[in-house]
C-alpha cells in the first residue's frame, strides 16, 4: 500500500529527484515575473565534481519586503521545520506579524539564522519560552515548577520577576541555578523585552502556525512544495487586502476585540484622579489589592504590560474609561487599518507555467546525497513530555435517572425493578383456548384464520437481564404516564417525569369510592429506593392482575 501511494504521487507531484533539476530555471522565471524578487540558488560541486548537488535554496517576494517594512511591527520569528520528502531538508522561515496578529512569511531558505548578526547586528534576540521549558522540565518537572516558570516568564515588571524566582529557589534550589545558569546573556522574562517593537509574545508560536499552514506540502518534491507556497502566499495577500478594505473601525478587529475584553476588566477596579492624566488605580484582583500608577500622557502604567505590548492593559483601561477619552487617541498606528493595508498593498505576480521556462546554460541540479534509513520513512514528530498529547476518541456515558457517569438507564442502580407483566393477564378475552391440537368444540365459533396457540414452555421461562431491562423500561414509561395523566399540573404541583419512581412528589392518589382513612390509602414518598409501583399496590391490596384506573383526589 505504501508503494503503490508513493507511485501515485509521482505521477501527479512528478519524482523527489527531479524536484531540484529545474531550481536554476525557476529562479529565473521568479526574476522575469518579479523583477524586485530576490532568489538564489547554492549547489555543491566538491563532494562528487561530475554532478552539481543541491544546498541551499532562498526566495523572497518584493510583496513580502514591503510588508514588513510598511505595516509589520520590527519583529520576526526564526523557525525551521523538517521537510518529509525522500531527501529530507529543513525549511527555516522568516515570519512576522501583521495589524491584526496575523502571520506575514517573510523569507524562506536554509541559513537564516546565521545571517541575522550580519543584517541586525544589534537586534535583541529572544528565547522561546516554550522551548525553554521543554528544557527545563527534563531536569526539574512538576505543577508547581511550572506555574512558577511561566508567572516569571510572562512578568511585566522587574518585581513580579523577582518574586517568581525567589519562590523558585525556595521550591528547589537546583532549578533556580538551572535558569541563572542556562538562560545567561538570554532574554526569556517579559519585562526585559525591547519596547519599540509593542510585541509581548513569550514564544514563537507565529512561526510555528507557518509550519502547521505549510503541512500539506511539506512532503512534496522540492520544486512543487515552494511553487505550492508561492501559489498560496499570493491568494492570502489577495484575500486579506479585500477583508481589510471591508473594516468599519480604524482598529484592527482582533485588536478591538481584545481591548473589549480589556475594558470588562478595569470596569472592576477603583480609579482615583491625581490631575488630569495621571490616575491611581486599585486593582482588587490580586490579594491583597494592589496600586498602579497611570500615566495617560507618557502612556506607560507600573505593570509595564503598556509599555512592552504596545496596547493598553487593564489599569490604563480604567483610567481612559474614567477620563472619558477616546480609546484611539491610545493606540499605536502598527494596530490601525491603514497599518493592515498598507501591509497588503503590494501583490504577488503570477508566473508562467513550467513548460515554458528557458533551459538557459545553468546545469540541471542533482539531489542531495544521503543514507536511507531502515523501515518506513517517520511523519509523526514525536512529542516531547511537556506537550499536550493527541485526545483520544474515548467518551463517557451519563445516565439520564440518576444523573452518574459510566452507567446508562439500563444498568442504574436506582432504577425500579418493574417486572413486564405475564402473558395471562393481557390476554385478548377473544381468543378461545381449544384442545392440545388447537380445534374447539364448536366450529361456529371458530375464526376464519387458524388460532394461535400459547407456549405454555414459556410462562415457567426465567427473562434474561436484557429482557428485564427492557420490561422495567417499558413499565417505568407507562407508570410515568400515568403519573403525569392522573396529577394535576399547578404552580403547588409540579412533576419531573424524568426523575425516579422513588424521588416522585407526595401526591394521594386513591381509587374511585374509597376514604381518606382507607387501607389503600398510601403515598409514593414512602416508598423505599428501588420499590416498584405495582409492587407496594399488589401488596396493599389495590391491584389486581389488571393495571387499574387513576382518578384525581
């Protein structure tokens, strides 16, 4: 089977050694489509000289370069991704953020990370917390190491900082020396970020959204994966500077949206004015509460989430809201709309089909060499400990009588135990019981179809579980009919035809002609757990063999 798929997928992506013969030719074609693209091929032609081998290959779009320089914030996410063709590979791309939050591939090649100290030589470079942590809990696991590395991780201050590691290093003290020795000369903690690219991430989850959106070509021939990139990096352009000319409000929706919640959160809080635009706000979340400074003028709060996000936290909230001042008036232009289109203004070009690329003098690229592994090639990336597992289709089952879980209403314990009612006693009066052979006396009487005749086998017949599971429903069913048909339903009187013969209100009902004072006086709210209706009446006397007739009292 798994040969017979990876023919089908040559013939319709075409062959993994042939996906690099046409690189030189494709990057030529990307220059005459583009002519501000930038796209470079690198081969190896030492390791075997009569063949040129394929190592590196970087493309970037004159759309991408102006994204990020006209309406993406001054920040960008590193990552690389395993591709999972025959020869294998590492994509590295450059992903930054749009107005919206949105993620704007930049740049796709093998070696960007080494080229950022030659670009930015004095960029800040963060580290992933996440993969912090995976390194981290391999040494020190536990809840409580946990919480207490993701509250120093995301401290917008220096104080909550230290806080957090002071409780580290009293939890355990090998831990606290782990991150003072493996994250030194590192910025992992929120509050050291630089606050001119208005970016509070602690991880690189943008790059990594890249790589998922990319998972349905990463197994593709080399040429076939990037034009399948190429293709749909220029339809979400498209799509997006449609969407952004649609928006009524000067922010960003997600934007908005986040500073509505935002708001919800300082309308608890306690504001007190000290002039104009400096306010002093308590914040009853914490315990105990807790005093912030807001300077609506320097736009900066002592949390110093305003600071590094570059949108305004739940103290600086209150205080617009009791200024009274347009929320506009706060917020950075990298989360307008304009920011947005601007960032999707330039378009990809389209580039003509493979046929008619030049051959030009460039030698066809040879693929990598490397050493086939044993057994089936692995698609799955292993997960490490600290990552959510994949949810298994397991479900639980509720009961619907007594409200318990792992049990239906067939194996409930509270169930009544109603026995279905014998054959004899539901017998058409009509019917005539005849000799052994069936025949009666009387032929006059006799119907014009053959009488059917009773297994008397059966009457002495034990039911199985499932019969009188199936009994005890059908009577439950009947015996709740007949409560909701015999009591009156009013404001004093309500009925729960769902719940258990035994948790049924205390209601009197009584034959037709007897007393208040008679023995067949009872009341369902004395009976115990499990008693049956029909039971605790034959008992006292009121049934018969035939279910009787209720009349209200």
């Amino acid at each position: 089977m798994y040969r017979a798929r990876e023919k089908v997928r040559i013939l319709v992506y075409g062959d993994h050694s042939k996906g690099y013969e046409k690189l030189f030719q494709y990057a030529a074609a990307i220059h005459r489509a583009e002519p501000g693209a930038i796209c470079k091929v690198l081969c190896d032609a030492v390791i075997v000289p009569e063949k040129c081998l394929f190592q590196r290959f970087f493309v970037a779009f004159p759309a991408q370069r102006n994204a990020f320089l006209n309406g993406c914030r001054p920040f960008i996410g590193i990552d690389g991704c395993h591709l999972k063709g025959k020869y294998g590979g590492v994509l590295l791309a450059a992903v930054a953020s749009d107005a919206n939050k949105g993620i704007v591939p930049l740049a796709l090649q093998k070696g960007l990370l080494n080229a950022i100290p030659n670009t930015w030589p004095t960029a800040y470079h963060r580290a992933c917390c996440r993969h912090v942590y995976a390194n981290f809990a391999k040494e020190h696991a536990g809840a409580n190491l946990r919480t207490l590395f993701w509250k120093a991780a995301k401290s917008s201050n220096k104080h909550d900082y230290e806080e957090a590691m002071a409780h580290i290093k009293e939890e355990k003290l090998a831990a606290y020396n782990w991150l003072e020795r493996e994250l030194q000369g590192y910025t992992w903690s929120m509050h050291t970020y630089d606050r001119n690219c208005k970016v509070e991430r602690t991880d690189n989850n943008a790059s990594e959204c890249f790589n998922s959106w990319i998972l349905p070509y990463r197994d593709k021939p080399a040429l076939s994966m990037l034009e399948e990139i190429r293709c749909r990096l220029m339809k979400r352009f498209t799509k997006r500077r449609n969407e952004g000319n649609t928006w009524q409000k000067t922010i960003a929706p997600r934007i908005y949206k986040e500073l509505d919640q935002t708001f919800k959160k300082g309308e608890k809080m306690i504001v007190q004015p000290s002039g104009d635009l400096n306010f002093q706000v308590m914040d009853k979340s914490y315990y105990p509460a807790r005093r912030f400074i807001v300077k609506l003028e320097d736009k900066t709060c002592d949390c110093g989430f305003w600071e590094i996000a570059g949108l305004p936290c739940c103290h600086a909230m209150a205080a617009i809201g009791y200024a009274r001042h347009e929320i506009e008036e706060y917020i950075p232009f990298c989360f307008t709309k304009q920011a947005y289109i601007n960032t999707y203004s330039v378009m990809f070009s389209p580039i003509p089909d493979e046929r008619t690329w030049e051959r030009g003098d460039r030698p066809l690229i040879d693929p990598p060499i490397v050493q086939k592994k044993m057994g089936r090639p692995k698609k799955c990336r292993k997960r490490a400990a600290t990552e959510p597992q994949k949810r298994s289709m397991r479900y639980f089952v509720n009961c619907s009588v007594c409200g318990g879980s792992n049990h239906n209403v067939r194996s409930c314990p509270l169930r009544p135990s109603v026995a279905r009612p014998s054959k004899a006693t539901s017998t058409n009066s009509q019917l005539s019981i005849g000799n052994s052979s069936g025949q009666s006396a009387d032929p006059l009487s006799q119907p014009s179809k053959p009488t059917r005749t009773r297994n008397t086998a059966r009457r002495d017949h034990v039911p199985s579980d499932r019969s009188k599971s199936s009994s005890a429903g059908s009577m439950k069913r009947k015996s709740e009919k007949l409560h909701m048909s015999t009591y009156p339903k009013s404001a004093n009187h309500r009925i729960h035809h769902k719940c258990p013969l035994s948790q049924m209100v205390d209601r009197t009902p009584m034959r037709d002609g007897a007393a208040a004072d008679d023995e067949s006086f009872f009341r369902l709210g004395e009976m115990g757990e499990g008693e049956s209706v029909g039971g605790e009446m034959r008992e006292r006397g009121i049934l018969g063999s035939k279910t009787p007739t209720f009349y209200k009292a």
